[in-house]
C-alpha cells in the first residue's frame, strides 16, 4: 500500500510514517485495575445524574423506571476493558448507544453517557495493536453515523416532535436546517475529538518508546567509549613504557656487555662503560617513576611535581642523536624543511610524535642491526589540494635508514615498530617500515599530516 496521500490514506494517517506497523505494548496489570476503577466510577456517575434529572423531569410512564439506570451502567462497562480489547470495547458501545437511543433516548444525551461513549472512542484509537484495524474501523463508524443520521432525518423522522415545539424561532436558517447542521456540526467535533487525542496518545507512546530505545543506544556507546577509552590508555602507556625505559634498559645491557668483554684489556674503558651503565640506569628509574606517578594521580592528570621533565620537543633531537652516539651508535641528522619555522611551530602531541617515532627508530637499530650507523631525515612539506580542497595538506615526515644486517640472537617482541604505527594513526598519518630495496639495511617512514582534527589533541607521556 501507499502512504498517506496515496492508496495507503487512513492507515498512514493514523500510524507513523517510520513505522506504520508498530504496535503499542500491551497495558499492565495496574493500568487494567485502573479500567475497571474508570468503569465503576462513569457507572456510578451517569446513574447519579439520571437520579438528578428525573427528580425535576418528567419521563414517559410507559418505561420501567430501571431502564435508564440499566442504559446508564452498560454504557460504562466497555470502559474496564478499553485498553485489553479496545476494538471490542467499542462494538459494544455503539450497540448500547444505538439501543439506548432508540429505548430511553433521554439517557443518550446525559453527559455521563456521552463521556463513556467518548473515552471507548478515544480508547480504540490509542491502544489498538493493528492500525489497519483502527483504520476500517474509523471508516465504518463515520459511514455507519452519516447513514444513521440520514435514516434519523428521512426514514424514522425522529426529529419532528422537535419541530412542532419549535413556534417562533428567530435564527436565520429554517428550524430543520438548523438541527441537522448542528448536530452534523456536534457529531464531527466528537468524532473527530475522540481521534485526534487517541492518535496523539498512541504517537506519545511511540515517542516514549524511541526516548528509551535512545537513551539505551546512548548508554551503550558511553560503555563502549569508556572502554574504548581504557583500551587506549592501555596502548598508550604501553608505548611509553617501550619508548621511554626500554631503550634505557637496552643500552644497559649493550654497555654492560661492552665492558664485561674489555675489563681485563681494558679497565678505563671498562669503567666507562660501567659509568654509562649506571647513567642509564638512574635515568630509567626517574623515568619509571614519573610515569608511574601518572598512573598514580586520581583524577587522570599528570602530576604537577616540580621533577617531571617537559616533553621531549624537536629541538632536542640533537640531544637524542647524541645519547645514541654515546652507546656506539653514530646517527646523521638532516633536516628539509619547507619553512625554517615549520620544526617550532607543530602541535606539541606531533612533536611528541616525531621524537617518539625517532627514539624508537634508533633504539631498534642499536638491538637489533649490525649497523653501527644510521641516517635521521626530518622532512616538512605539502602536497597539492585535490578537489573541493580549500589548501594544500600540510605534513612533517621521519625517515631513518641503516645499512646493517639482523642482529642474530636480537629478535625483538614486534611492540617497538607496532608503537611506531599507532602514534602515526593516532593523527591519521602513514608508516613505512621494513628492509630496503635494493639492500643491504632497514628502512622507517612516517608521514604525519600538520594539521588535522586529530593533532590537536595532546599526548601525554
């Protein structure tokens, strides 16, 4: 079927157009204890006003004065199942009504029976599980009511004991004009009353439903962002305990192993190496515990000790290639640059980045290569717009190569180069690492663009 406006019509108007064929849940026991106090109270209420009325009206003799009260308490019996079968419900009352009107018809305008009439209605629209059903049925009862009023007005002519009373009448239409126009004008108001506010309660239902469906998803992705979140300050801590200690702790072992091998030969360059050793040492140790001090802090933020180091920038790469030096490790470093200022003006957490990635780098071949000389590039550069681009991609680029073989015996965990890898997709950036071509030696790239949504985010060692 189509929607509303096509062949759908009706079905669609009184659904939703996301989801015409949702159904709204079943009442609960306390809403169905509810019905049945509604039904004894309307029940009550009409039999009271009936009481009332009769007290000051004069009824016809020939009816058994318990008809009414009877007409006036069936009316109210739909009610106390109008949520559980509301489509019944309203069968039931449209019987009692047309009976009522036809037997006692002064009981069928009482406002009490009207009000009970009304909520069947209302009930029907708002809670039908099947708005196909809620369709035919609001087609039918607005067929079957035209029809009934023109049987009222032409057949049965059930309205001319009212026109004979009428003697004088002042209003510009004719007494007969004037009573079906106006209760052609009552019958639309109450129809068409009963289904507006049942569609609006059956669409704030629905709304109900998309709110905590929402709030669900929106609990759920909080949990996976949290945990998320815990997954990647694993990762990142993780990489600087690799990065920051474990290239102390490798040098340890090189220079320990360097002066065990000349101590007899050699004892100043024995004591040397011991010194070496013992320099590294310390500086893993403050290290070690600046960052379990970060671990440490309770509200997630680095300590404010007055011994934490800054974070490394690229202005002491030339201190970084030195320490290398110092441990037998002989590094070039050059640097291209687009502009002179390009080093001193990234984000700091690029910066970070950078002398990670370099460290790491050089510790790698210190471990595990043969070589005993390595070459650090430290590139800046942009790349043309492509289409619908405003200005060029900006980018700052690492390169280190070696010429040495694999360290037999060295074979390292993988942690150092898959480290290298996260810190550049941290801020979208590329690696390259792996053998040369043409050989011998091993070769680390990593682009990082300059400016993206990422790099403004500071990592924190």
């Amino acid at each position: 079927m189509a929607r509303f406006g096509g062949a759908r019509g009706w079905v669609a108007a009184l659904s939703d157009p996301d989801e015409p064929d949702w159904q709204r849940p079943r009442p609960t026991s306390r809403e169905l204890t509810r019905d049945v106090w509604l039904a004894v109270g309307v029940a009550a209420a009409s039999a009271l006003s009936l009481a009332l009325i009769s007290s000051y009206v004069s009824l016809s003799p020939d009816q058994p004065w318990w008809l009414g009260y009877l007409a006036a308490v069936l009316i109210a019996v739909p009610l106390a199942v109008r949520r559980r079968f509301p489509v019944a419900g309203v069968f039931a009352a449209t019987a009692v009504f047309v009976w009522t009107y036809y037997t006692v018809a002064h009981v069928s305008v009482q406002l009490f029976f009207q009000i009970a009439y009304f909520a069947s209605l209302y009930s029907m629209v708002a809670w039908a599980r099947s708005r196909q059903v809620v369709a035919l049925m609001v087609v039918g009862l607005a067929v079957f009511t035209v029809g009934w009023l023109m049987v009222d007005w032409t057949v049965t002519n059930s309205y001319s004991d009212l026109l004979d009373d009428v003697e004088d009448a002042s209003g510009p239409f004719s007494p007969t004009v004037g009573i079906m126009g106006y209760s052609a004008i009552m019958n639309v108001v109450y129809f068409g009353g009963a289904l507006v506010m049942g569609r609006s309660s059956w669409r704030r239902a629905l709304d109900r439903r998309r709110l905590r469906e929402q709030a669900w998803r929106i609990a759920q992705q909080s949990e996976q962002l949290a945990n998320r979140a815990v997954v990647e300050e694993r990762l990142r801590i993780a990489r600087e305990l690799h990065d920051v200690v474990a290239h102390h702790v490798s040098a340890i072992g090189i220079q320990a192993g360097a002066a065990r091998t000349v101590m007899t030969k050699n004892p100043q360059a024995a004591a040397e190496a011991l010194s070496t050793v013992e320099d590294s040492s310390r500086q893993a140790v403050t290290e070690m515990r600046e960052l379990l001090g970060v671990l440490r802090a309770e509200d997630g933020s680095v300590l404010a000790s007055p011994s934490r180091t800054p974070e490394p920038r690229l202005s002491e790469l030339d201190e970084l290639v030195a320490s290398h030096t110092r441990h037998g490790l002989t590094v070039t470093l050059n640097t291209s640059l687009e502009h002179p200022e390009d080093l001193t003006t990234l984000p700091g957490s690029v910066q970070l980045t950078v002398y990670r990635c370099l460290q790491e780098a050089l510790a790698n071949v210190t471990r595990h290569s043969t070589a005993r000389e390595a070459t650090a590039v430290v590139r800046t550069g942009s790349t043309a717009a492509g289409p619908g681009e405003q200005t060029p991609d900006a980018w700052v680029e690492l390169e280190i190569t070696d010429r040495g073989q694999p360290l037999s015996g060295t074979g390292g965990s993988g942690f150092g180069l898959k480290g290298i890898a996260e810190r550049a997709r941290l801020y979208n950036g590329v690696t390259e690492i792996g053998p040369r071509t043409p050989g011998p030696g091993w070769r680390v790239r990593v682009r990082i663009p300059r400016s993206t949504s990422s790099a403004t985010q500071e990592v924190k060692p």
